[in-house]
C-alpha cells in the first residue's frame, strides 16, 4: 500500500513530501497507524549522512507509537486498537545468542527500524516520519500509559530505552552518585529515569539557560561544564556518568570526576572522533569508558512499564511535518526542551 512520508532523496537535501509503499501484513505483522514519532539527533546524523552510508530515500524515525490496524493470523498478543510502540528495531537474526537473550540491539543482523537492508521496497527500511509501519510482533512493544500522553510517550522508544539500559547494566540506584552529560532528548530522560531509580542525579550542561530546568527535571545539582570552578567540586566522586553530548569534546574532564572503578558510558555517537582520552586518568583509578546502544526489547518493555508506573514521559515540543527542517536547526542549536515529536496526522494535508 502507498502512504504519506517526509525524508530526504539526498545528504545535501531539505526532508520533503514523499510517498513511499509498505508491505502487506504478513502472518506475524503488526500493522500500525503511527500517531506520532519522536525526533532523535540519529535522524539529522543519518539523513545527512554523518555518520555515512545512508541509502536514500531516507525516512528516518524510530520513537514511534500508534494504534494497532490489523495483525496477521499467527499473532496473539497484540489486536485492531491496541496502543503500541517501536523503536530502533525492527528485525534480528531471532536465534543467536544475544537475541537468544533478549539482547537484539547486540545482534550482527539486527535490522534498524530505517536505513538498513531489507526485502521491501525500496530495498531498505523508511522510519517513522509516515503514516504507518508494517512490524514483526517480537519488535512492537506495548503502551500502558494513558492515551493523552501518547505523544509524550514517543521519545522512550528510543531517548528512553538509550538510558535505561545503561543505567540499568551499570546499576545506578539509591547511594550511587551518576552524572547525565548533555541536557538534550537522550539527557533529560536520563536524568527523570536516574532520579526514578533513586540515584543521586548531577546535571552537566554547556547551557547557563538549562541550570534551573535541569533541577526541575530532577537532578539534585547541576553544573555548567565550561566553569572549571564548578566541575573541581566533582573530582572523583561519581560511580557512573552518563555522556550523551553528539559532538566530539574533551572526555578528560569527565573522566577525572569518576571515582575508583568508576564507568563513563558513551552514548552520544558523534560523526567525529573525540581526542584520544587520556591513559593516565583511567589507569590511576581503574576507571572505564564504555559504551551502551539503545537496549534490547524485553528490556524496552521493563522501561516503558517503569515510566508507566513512575507517570515518567519525555518533555516535548509537538510540531507538525513540515516544521521538520525548523526542528533539527533548532536541535543542532540546542534549542529544545527537550524532544521534538511530529504530529503525523499532520502528514494527510
Ligand atoms: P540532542 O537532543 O541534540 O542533545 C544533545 C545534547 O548534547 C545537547 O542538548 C547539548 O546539551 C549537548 N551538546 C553539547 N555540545 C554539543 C554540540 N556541540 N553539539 C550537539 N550537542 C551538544 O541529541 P539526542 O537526541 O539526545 O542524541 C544525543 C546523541 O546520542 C546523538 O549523537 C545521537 O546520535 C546519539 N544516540 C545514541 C544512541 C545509542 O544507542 N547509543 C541512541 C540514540 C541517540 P547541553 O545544552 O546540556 O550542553
Ligand atoms: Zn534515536
């Protein structure tokens, strides 16, 4: 079937009008009619091909939630009216060990929800930024929360579940200090999902104007990383920071706010390298650097039951389609507070 998309035909390209074709529903698909999908700074990186090898057309997207339209027959958990979601993922291999465990986002042949190969045309996956999506049932999560907070609920599937999971695997909880690094879409759920779980929170942020909104989202201090004075209060102390800045900065001046055995955790993926870190600084306290990629789809699920629990959603500006170019401007400037969700009813006029 044809429907209405927005995505871009090339790198140097403005995102457009299109019309792009999903698949008929096969018997394990879950069709959705996507009600509204989430902004993520992946999207500006892969439609301008930042981080390279983008197939266009590019229809990027993948915070999204919507109504159930049909199932096919081998599908029992989900029906016609259910609310959903789905993220970053849309297929895996199904039988290796990490998505034997639940760890599809791990797997060699995990399938992104846009920009990687697949059967359908045009040969690889279109994202969010349209009317509906065509899923296999492993991949669709389901929504508790409300239905008047649907659009709010869009940027878990993504923003969200990239915290959680980190948080999680690195055990941030009640007597455990963790920074959030960058107050943007990803950042703001850190520090609503770190405070949840009980963490103490510390904002970093390069924003003066973000100091007071910080709190109010949670965290417990917050400091502008560029007042050296500020960060001198923090050296080793914290047992796991967060970094979810999506430029290349110094890490050295995270890295000596980690205690011993202390872990910075990259999630932020920028289209160019940071500085070499410094050995010194991680060999004096057996500190880390790691790395978290969004999390798998039993996990996505604990997360978006959790914030169903805990009434966590994202803070969002709701915008229309065509206000998309506006919106990754205003992002690149840090100007959002804190995710930008498209209205996709707004695709039809
Ligand atoms: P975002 O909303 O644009 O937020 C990024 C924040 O980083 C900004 O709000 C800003 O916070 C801070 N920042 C400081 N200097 C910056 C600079 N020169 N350029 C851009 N940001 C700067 O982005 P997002 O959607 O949260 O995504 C953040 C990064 O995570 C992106 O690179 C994205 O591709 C990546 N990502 C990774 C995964 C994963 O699985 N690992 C998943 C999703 C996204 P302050 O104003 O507070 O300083
Ligand atoms: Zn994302």
């Amino acid at each position: 079937m044809t429907i209405k998309a927005y995505g871009a035909s090339a790198g140097t390209s403005p995102l457009e009008p299109m019309d792009i074709t999903r698949r008929a529903p096969g018997a394990h698909d879950v069709q959705i009619d996507i009600a509204f999908c989430g902004v993520c700074h992946s999207d500006i990186h892969q439609v301008r091909s930042e981080w390279a090898g983008t197939l266009y057309p590019c229809v990027p997207g993948h915070e999204i939630v919507g109504r159930v339209m049909a199932v096919g027959e081998h599908v029992s958990d989900f029906r016609a009216g259910d609310l959903v979601g789905v993220g970053c993922i849309v297929d895996s291999c199904k039988h290796c060990t990490d998505c034997e465990e639940g760890l599809e986002n791990y797997c060699d042949h995990m399938t992104g929800t846009y920009n990687f190969p697949t059967p359908d045309a045009p040969g690889h996956t279109l994202g969010g930024y349209a009317q509906q999506i065509v899923v296999h049932e492993r991949y669709v999560l389901r929504v508790s929360h409300p239905e008047s907070q649907l659009a709010a609920v869009a940027p878990l599937l993504c923003a969200g579940i990239t915290t959680y999971s980190p948080l999680r695997h690195w055990k941030a909880g009640p007597g455990k200090k963790v920074g959030v690094v960058g107050i943007g879409g990803l950042g703001h759920m850190g520090i609503k999902l770190a405070h949840a779980m009980g963490a103490h929170v510390v904002a970093f942020t390069t924003s003066e104007s973000k100091r007071e909104a910080a709190r109010a989202l949670g965290a417990d201090e917050v400091v502008v990383s560029r007042h050296a004075g500020e960060m001198e209060n923090h050296v080793k102390s914290f047992d796991l920071i967060l970094n979810t800045v999506a430029a290349p900065h110094n890490l050295d001046a995270f890295t000596a706010l980690l205690k011993r055995d202390g872990t910075m955790t990259l999630v932020g993926a920028p289209a160019t390298p940071h500085d070499s870190p410094e050995v010194f600084n991680l060999i004096m306290k057996r500190r880390a650097i790691a790395g978290s990629m969004i999390g798998g789809i039993p996990e996505t699920q604990e997360m978006l039951d959790f914030c169903a629990e805990h009434n966590i959603v994202a803070d969002i500006e709701l915008i229309r389609a065509d206000e998309i170019n506006a919106a990754y401007e205003r992002m690149l400037r840090g100007d959002v507070h804190y995710r930008f969700v498209i209205d996709n009813a707004t695709l039809a006029s």
